[in-house]
C-alpha cells in the first residue's frame, strides 16, 4: 500500500472527511442514477417499471446489507482499503452494464455489484471516519459527512437527466463509471489508516479526552454477526432498526427512486423534475448539516420525533397539490431540510447505547433497516404503479409509516442508555 502524500499532521482529519465526503457523494449519485434511467430502460429494452424497479432495490437492499460487514473490513482489513475497494467494483460494475441485454444483466450490474460496491462506501464509512479521526464535533462532522448524499443528488441528477434528455441511458452508465474511478487516487494518496501514521492525534483530542475504541484485528464476517447478536438483545437496537426502516421507506426507496417518473405522470420533464430533487438536495445539504449542530445540543430522541412527523406530513400531503412551481418548491424546501436529518441523532443514539467500539457495525446493522425499507418502497411503488396506475397509495403508505414512527419513539421513552459490552 502506498504511503499517502506528505502533508501537515493537523490539516488530516480535514482532509480525509474531504475525500470521505467525495466518497460518500459519489456512491450516492450512483445510486440515484437508476432513477434517472428508468423511463429511457423501459423505452430502450421494453422493460416495465417493476422489472427496473426491481434491480434498484436489490442495489439499495445490498447496499445496507453490507454496511455492518464493511464496518467489520474498516476496523481489521483497514478504512483505505475498504474504500479502495468499494470505488473499484462501483466503477467495473456499472461500465459493464454498458453491455447488457437481459433484465437479469442490469440487476447484476447496477443491483448485486454496484450495490455490494457503494455499500462498502455508505454511511458506515462515515461513522468510522468520524469515531477514529474526532474526538469532538462527531454531530457536526457526522451531519456534514450525511450530507453528501443529498450533495451527490444535487450535483449528479441534473447532470444524470440532462445526459439522458434523447432517451439514452448509456451517457449515465459512462458518467458514474468514470466518477467512481476518478476518485480512487485520491484515497490513495491522501488518506492514511490512522492519525498517528502522519503523526497527529484525533481532531480536538487531549490528555483528558477518552481513547478511541480499540481495533479488532481479524477479518471476520463473525465481527459484524457478535456485534448483532449483542444488539439484538436489547430493545434500543429495535426501535433504531424499525425508525431507519421508515426513513428508507420514505426516502431514496420512494422519493430517490419514483419522483422523477412520479413527475413525470403530472406531465413534468425529466430534466426539471432532477431540478427539483436538486432542491431537496440542497436544502438537505443545510438541513443535515443543521441537524449535526443540533445533535451535539439537543436531545436526539426528540429531535428524531420531529423529523419523522415532518416528513409524513410533507408527503401526506405531495400527491394532493397542483404541481405547480410554487407548490413543489414549497415541498422541496420543506422535505428537503428533513431528506435524511435522521442520520445525525441516530448515529449519536447508538453510539450513546452501545460504545464507540461496536456503534460502527451496530450502525452498519441498523443502516441494513434503512435500506430494507428503501428497497420495500423501490419496488413495492413499482409494482403499486405497474398496476393501478398511479404512484398515489405508495406515498400514502410512506407518509403514514413516518407519523407512526414519530410516536413511537414518544411512546418508547427511550433515552440512549448504554448497553453494556464485554470488554
């Protein structure tokens, strides 16, 4: 492995959430893409919606099923490799969809590969990233680092939608290869495994502060199962599993996925209706950000209890207005401040029960709910629309979900005990 570039000590831990944020970024316009490429596929291939839609939820589904297994690789195998890796096979994969011809091709390329691939550079990273290279301002580095995904949407989808503006899909396969390739020098070179390889300390550490988490030192799918089968046994890792299934299901599975053919059913064109995930990009890029800041502050539980409630309303509400400009940009700005807020105090409640050691693959575990609730609502609203015409119950269900989840956590009572682990 090659040593990274010589920089100054205390510039690292900058540095390296830089290029975790490219990271992140880049795998999350990977995974918006499919839903850019859904009506030019049915075009081009004669494929129907819940076939496509199918292959977009397996990718999301295994792109949180290997979270807790690539947290397991960060903490033995090594984060820069990990990284390496996932960058690697994102950019093989979907090249090779370029020569697909068969529904079964796309859902190896851009469902299995590419979502083993992008879920080695997923959320988890993040929390690893943040629990080896801070010892303070985790919220904030951790709602900065959540934020990239809705930067990734804000920077691929208008490009993605404008590239298949004739009907092609090609151009979007080329664009997220190509991406995903151009950011693996830079983690070689300029992220090192741990501060003291470049001769620093965690940002904010001093002699007061706690030690990192010791590291395991084999690579073991075992690591990430002992951390299961510790959290599984208390009732915190449930109800953080079952929440982060409702923010999947009313997130990327649904929105992420179906807006832009959901706009496209209200005669909206593909290149505004990326506009308007845009927007919800941004304003989640402000929202997430806020929400880090909030989570170092304020009582996440509550602040959880919120976001959800917000969300079931907003989108309750989407499929009963005019879709009209004013009215989507209303939308887009208030469900964009809550697109994924729900990272930040979700991160800091497992952490908060279960130590800086197993949260990361608790974590990773956790984010599995997550994407099982995003793939449930790619294809389930594939299948709602395939037959019945409309994507309206889909959103329904979801905004209903969202409610149900704020009260639940009002209801549990919950306040991030720690659960105890052995030493």
């Amino acid at each position: 492995m090659m040593r990274p570039v010589r920089l100054s000590g205390r510039s690292f831990p900058y540095i390296v959430v830089g290029v975790t944020f490219f990271a992140l970024l880049i795998s999350a316009g990977l995974r918006s893409a499919p839903g850019v490429m859904m009506v030019p596929l049915e075009m081009h291939f004669g494929w129907d919606r819940a076939t496509i839609s199918f292959s977009a939820a397996v990718g999301i589904f295994l792109y949180g099923l290997v979270g807790p297994f690539a947290a397991a690789l960060m903490m033995s195998f090594g984060i820069k490799r990990t990284m390496l890796a996932g960058l690697a096979i994102m950019s093989v994969s979907t090249l090779a969809s370029l020569w697909m011809t068969e529904p079964w091709h796309y859902v190896l390329t851009w469902g299995v590969l590419s979502g083993v691939g992008s879920g080695a550079v997923a959320s988890v990273l993040g929390a690893a990233v943040v629990n080896r290279w801070f010892a303070t301002r985790q919220g904030l580095v951790m709602g900065m680092l959540s934020a990239s995904t809705a930067t990734g949407a804000l920077i691929f989808l208008p490009l993605l939608a404008w590239l298949s503006r004739s009907g092609a899909w090609q151009p979007v396969t080329i664009a997220v290869a190509v991406a995903s390739a151009a950011l693996i020098p830079f983690v070689l070179f300029f992220v090192p495994e741990r501060p003291e390889d470049v001769g620093t300390r965690r940002f904010g550490e001093t002699a007061e502060s706690a030690p990192p988490a010791p590291m395991k030192q084999a690579a073991t799918p075992m690591l990430a199962f002992d951390a299961l089968f510790r959290a599984a046994r208390t009732p915190v890792f449930w109800l953080l599993f079952g929440t982060f299934f409702v923010c999947g299901l009313t997130t990327n599975g649904l929105v992420g996925t179906h807006m832009i053919a959901f706009c496209g059913d209200h005669g909206i064109a593909p290149v505004a209706a990326a506009g308007l995930l845009s927007m919800i990009g941004l304003f989640d890029l402000f929202g997430t950000t806020a929400s880090g800041w909030l989570t170092d502050r304020y009582d996440p539980r509550k602040l959880l209890c919120v976001y959800y409630g917000l969300r079931g309303l907003s989108l309750l509400a989407l499929p009963f207005i005019d879709f009209g400009a004013v009215s989507l940009t209303i939308f887009a700005i208030f469900y964009g401040l809550d697109w994924i807020a729900t990272v930040p105090p979700t991160v800091k409640l497992t952490n908060m029960s279960f130590g800086e050691r197993d949260a990361p693959i608790v974590f990773g575990w956790i984010l599995v709910g997550h994407q099982i609730g995003a793939a449930t609502a790619a294809f389930g609203a594939g299948v709602i629309r395939e037959q019945t015409g409309s994507y309206l119950p889909a959103f329904l269900i979801s905004g209903g979900f969202a409610v149900a989840a704020s009260v639940l956590i009002v209801a549990t009572g919950f306040a991030g005990r720690r659960v105890a682990t052995p030493a």
